[in-house]
C-alpha cells in the first residue's frame, strides 16, 4: 500500500495543474526530495509534465524500464510503463485539486513563495510551508 500524494504548481491565471504520485508521499520522502531537488518554476513544470508517478526521483530522469527504475529517478505510468489517461490535470483553484483527487499529503509549488503542503495532522488537516513541516518533522523524529 502507497503513501499517496498530489504535486501541483500554481499557474499565472490562478488555475492549478497537479499529478498523482503513489509511493512514499511522507514529509520524510516526497518532502524532502521536493524540497531539495525541485526548487525553481522549470524544475517543478518539468516533473508535472510527466504525469502521474509512481514514484518521486531527485530527478525526472529519462524513459526506462517500469519494473526497473533506475535510483534517484522519477517512475512515472505514461512515461515508462505507456499508460494513457494519466497526464496532469489542471483545475480552477488548488481547493478544487484537492477535492478532485487529494491525497494523504498535497503539496503545491508557488512561483516566487515556494513549497506549501497539506496533509492529515490528528484529526483534522495542516496547511503549512513544507520547510517548517519538514523542520518540525525532522525535530519528532
């Protein structure tokens, strides 16, 4: 069973395009290596437009066998294993990503702000920069 994830970035005209990824969508995993590895505007719109994971990589690498991915690159269904249907979706606002297809964690890329994530905290859900959750994450381990 995956930790499932969305990642999306804000669009200039308010709408918000966002991918599926089924592995590892932890703080710990998906977080760091969003945080680490995809950092500016390029970055991200390269990693969304591979479409639906079903992995994250600290890089989007090239086209490679499904069931042998290379470490440290993205898997992604269209891509690597020629899926249809699996390209990223782009909706009006990240409220309505999230009541599309949100996950147990979302994470969104602002051009100029940087990383926000949202996930499950107790009962209810946390919206916060994804450095202070990663710092906060990083400190209750």
């Amino acid at each position: 069973m995956g930790t499932r994830s969305t990642i999306a970035i804000q669009n200039t005209d308010g709408t918000v395009t966002g991918i599926y990824c089924h592995w590892d969508g932890y703080l710990s995993n998906n977080g760091r290596i969003l945080q680490e590895n995809y950092t500016t505007e390029d970055a991200v719109r390269e990693l969304i437009a591979l479409g639906d994971l079903s992995s994250l990589g600290e890089t989007v690498g090239t086209k490679h066998d499904f069931d042998n991915a290379p470490r440290n690159e993205c898997n992604a269904y269209g891509r690597d294993r020629g899926e249809r249907g699996v390209e990223a979706a782009t909706h009006r606002s990240w409220t309505e990503l999230l009541e599309a297809f949100g996950q147990q964690y979302d994470y969104l890329f602002t051009p100029g702000k940087g990383w926000t994530v949202r996930y499950f905290a107790g009962w209810d859900n946390a919206v916060e920069s994804l450095a202070e959750a990663l710092e906060r994450d990083t400190e209750a381990a």
